[in-house]
C-alpha cells in the first residue's frame, strides 16, 4: 500500500506537470498575438495543434506503458518535451509556433501512462476513485492559465516559456530515481490487442462519451483565454483568472465523479452528466451576457468533470485485460475532442458572426450520448440477465404465448441432448417421451392458464431416445398490461437413489 501511495503521488504530480506544459500557448496567447501577427483562424490552428499529438500518442503510450512501465515513459516523455519548450521561446513566426505547438503535445498524451499504470496497484472497486485522483492532473492546466499572463506580464511571454524548462527537467529526474522498476509488466502484441478490442462497441461507445466530456474541458480550456479577450473585452489576466477557475472546478469534480462510480450506478451519473451539457450548450449558443455565459461555463466545468471521472470507471472495469491500449484510444479520443471546437467555432463565427450554431453542436452530441446511456443502461440489465439464463444449472427453455420455442440455454442441451438451432421455432412436443396422456397435458395447459404456472414432474425424452424424469416448473410471463408473452419452463433431471449416484439426486419432495 506504501508503494501504491507513492506512485500516485509520483505520476499524479508528473501528470500536472505535463498539463502546465501542454497548454503553454493556449494559456500566453494574448501575449504572443502582440509580438507575432496572427489572424483569429492561425490562432485558432496555433493553439488546437497541441491537442493533435497529445491525442494521438496516447495510444502508443498506454501499450508502452504496460510493456515498459511507467517510470520510462514519464522520464523519457519529459526530457522530449525540452525541445517543444526551446523552440516556442524562440518563435517569431507561425511555423515556429506550430512547430513547438504539435511536439508540446506530448505533455497531454501522458495522461494514458498513470491511467494505465496505476489500476495495478488498488483493487478494481478503488479503480474510479483512484483514476479520478489521477485525473485531477488536469489542475495542471488551470496553474499555467493563471500564472503564465502573470509571469508574462513581468518577464515577458518568451521567458515564461523558458520557466517551463527548469519544470520538466524536475519531473525528468523525480520518475528516473523514484519511479517504479518493479513494476508489473505485460508484454501482448498491439496487433492482438487491437483485434480483441476494436470490435466491441463499448469501446466506441466510452470514446465517443470521452471525446464530449473530456473534448469540451480541453476546448474551454484552450479557447476561453482569446474568446474572453476578443468576445468580451476582458484583460488578459482577467480572462486567465477566469479560465483557471474553470479548470479548477472540473478538475476538483473529476475525483468526485470516480469515486460516485465507485459506489452507485454510472450510469445514473452520466446521464446526469449529459442532460446537464446538453443545458449548457443550448445556454451557451443564446447567451451573449456575459454572466449567464460564465454560468454556461461552470455547468460545462461541474459535470464534464464528473463525466470525465466515471467514464474512466468504466474503461478498466470492461477491459481488464486490454487495459493499456483502451485507455490509450479513449483518452485519445478525448483529446481529439478538444481539437475541433475551436476551430469549428472560428470558422462559424468568420461565417455568420456569432458562436451559436458551434455551441449547439456540443449540445447536440451530448443530446445523443444522453441516449445513447439509456439504451447502455438497459442493455446491461438485457445482459445481466443473459448471464444469469446461460450460466444456471437447470434446463431453461423459453416459449411465446403459442408454445413455440425462442431460446433455451446451455443446461437444456446438455440434459436433453438438442442445441438451440434443433429445437427453436418447434414446440416442447419434441421432448415428450410418450409416458404421459393428452389428459396430463390438457391439465398442465389449464393451470398455466389459471394461475399463470405448474409444476411436477414429468418423463421426458433426450436426444438419442433415452427417457429420463425431471421436475418442471412453468411459468406465464405478462406485460404491463397484463397479456401473457411469454413461457418460460425450467426444470432439473432427477435420479433415482443409488450407492454411486446418492450425489446427483434432485427431488424436492424427499
């Protein structure tokens, strides 16, 4: 446990340095616009360009996380990201600034390497909890909004980004002598993991709820700072005072949102967490004040950060075995997610003046997560109820309201001899074993009839002829509005009593 504590204290802290670099120049943007002439599109590309590398190693990283530990990756991830700060120091052009930029982003795609390591260490009903705590890195981003324009105000742009260097050479040598060299390593092919993964929707499923919750947190993120200059006039402290408490808020929830999974339903909470964004895009889009649009913000901030925190709940609990590499494209999909709003809403904005129609797509998308929970929610309980059918010990075969065959388990085949593909779309009749007259049958009709079951037993016939005796109960299954749909048999085969088979015998009536 001392190990486990340590190590997320270690890679929790390397994570909020990684983030106080990714969003280096979304955060001195206000700056940098006065000593490099760009247009609002160029700032736009300038500032979303980190987000593309910090979502698309994050799936590298996360294999690599479980093929070479976390300890390598974090060490050799900040002493790659001196380069990206040197060249933005010495930026005077765009290319310069989109150069630096894209290589930054390897300061967000260490975000897989803690998710990935650190389940390793804590029992799966701590994983939500645990991930949140490590999530919570995101502070990092809200500490570089609120201190960079600071800094810059007093030692100019460039020199703060220089600051950043002393950082990562920090948490270079803090993961090179402190991290983990025991720890466990799992070395499968990526090639094979990917093709166990990519064919289960719920991995498509968790990267589209990441790309909303985890994608509108990063475009707040790295677009409030120049739209709270450009849009309402504020200084530039002002706005990253604002957007640090933004960050602050969703970072603070994020914790809070595992540890809820942890402990109820996710489910509940996601869909609280999208009816509330699907709210606060609509707000947005219409709201040109500048109070009701902070308002907007901190309903974005409260529950993409719950969002954030129970959706990595999920991932470990669906994908034990594939972990390293789910996280990866999840948390990459997130990022992308951060990408393309800012950029969809300048382009929306040189169009037609306003952001509305780029607000209204994040409610949009969280409209449709919104249901697609819903019908996840039902589906687990269809599955659950699946496993129950499929796993029990009895034969169980269900019919419709007529007595023809929709489905029957494993156990039905293995006593009486006839897989489902034999016996679906006939009747029970193929089982019966000719002990019994029609009278016995029209019997067992009429209580079903009255009193919605039966029960006895009753010899029936196997595959290959043998005839055995079972105890059978029979059910009605009725809608809402009272109608039978459904029968559903279960029955258990019962021996007689014998010196080498006294284990096997089933009868409830001795």
């Amino acid at each position: 446990m001392k190990k486990a504590t340590g190590q997320l204290f270690i890679q929790t802290s390397s994570l909020i340095a990684g983030f106080m670099v990714w969003v280096i120049i979304s955060s001195l943007m206000p700056f940098i616009k006065e000593d490099i002439q760009l247009t609002s599109t160029e700032v736009a590309w300038a500032t979303a360009i980190p987000v593309i590398l910090g979502s698309l190693l994050r799936v590298p990283l996360g294999y690599w996380t479980n093929k070479y530990g976390a300890r390598i990756l974090f060490s050799i991830s900040f002493i790659i990201l001196l380069l990206p700060i040197i060249i933005i120091s010495f930026s005077n052009n765009m290319l310069m600034l989109i150069m630096g930029g894209f290589l930054l982003g390897l300061g967000g795609a260490v975000f897989s390497v803690g998710v990935t390591s650190l389940p390793k260490y804590y029992a799966k009903t701590k994983h939500g909890l645990i991930n949140g705590i490590y999530g919570a890195g995101n502070i990092g981003t809200a500490i570089t909004s609120f201190l960079a324009p600071v800094l810059a105000n007093s030692f100019g742009w460039r020199n703060t980004v220089k600051f950043f260097l002393i950082l990562v050479l920090l948490f270079a040598i803090i993961n090179i002598l402190l991290g983990d060299k025991q720890e466990r390593k799992m070395s499968h092919s990526l090639t094979d993991q990917l093709k166990v993964v990519y064919k289960n929707p719920k991995l498509w499923v968790l990267s589209l709820f990441y790309f909303v919750t985890f994608g509108s947190f990063i475009a707040f993120t790295i677009y409030l700072p120049s739209f709270l200059v450009n849009q309402f006039e504020l200084d530039k402290i002002d706005a990253g005072i604002r957007t640090a408490g933004f960050i602050a808020l969703a970072t603070l929830f994020r914790p809070v949102g595992g540890w809820l999974g942890d402990k109820i339903n996710p489910f509940f909470i996601l869909l609280a967490v999208f009816f509330s964004l699907t709210f606060a895009g609509f707000l947005l889009a219409f709201t040109p004040s500048l109070p009701i649009y902070s308002f907007g913000c901190l309903l974005v901030a409260f529950f993409a950060g719950l969002g954030n925190g129970v959706i990595f709940k999920l991932v470990p609990l669906y994908f034990s075995a594939q972990a390293g590499i789910v996280n990866g494209i999840v948390s990459a999909m997130g990022g992308l997610g951060g990408f393309f709003p800012p950029l969809i809403l300048t382009i929306f904005f040189n169009w037609t003046g306003h952001y509305a129609i780029g607000f209204m797509s994040l409610s949009e998308f969280s409209l449709a997560c919104f249901v697609i929970v819903i019908w996840l929610f039902y589906q687990e309980k269809f599955e659950l109820s699946q496993k129950i059918v499929n796993h029990a010990i009895d034969g169980i075969c269900i019919t419709d309201v007529n007595g023809i065959i929709q489905n029957v388990n494993p156990a039905f085949s293995r006593i009486t001899g006839y897989n489902l593909k034999e016996v679906i779309g006939k009747t029970p009749s193929v089982l019966q074993s000719g002990e019994h007259n029609n009278q016995f049958y029209e019997e067992m009709w009429k209580s079903l009839i009255k009193n919605g079951y039966w029960e006895g037993f009753i010899w029936n016939k196997r595959k290959n002829n043998e005839i055995f005796k079972e105890w059978l109960t029979i059910n009605a299954i009725k809608d809402d509005a009272g109608d039978i749909k459904n029968y559903v048999g279960m029955f258990y085969e019962v021996r007689e009593p014998s010196k080498e088979n006294d284990n096997f015998i089933r009868n409830p009536q001795t």
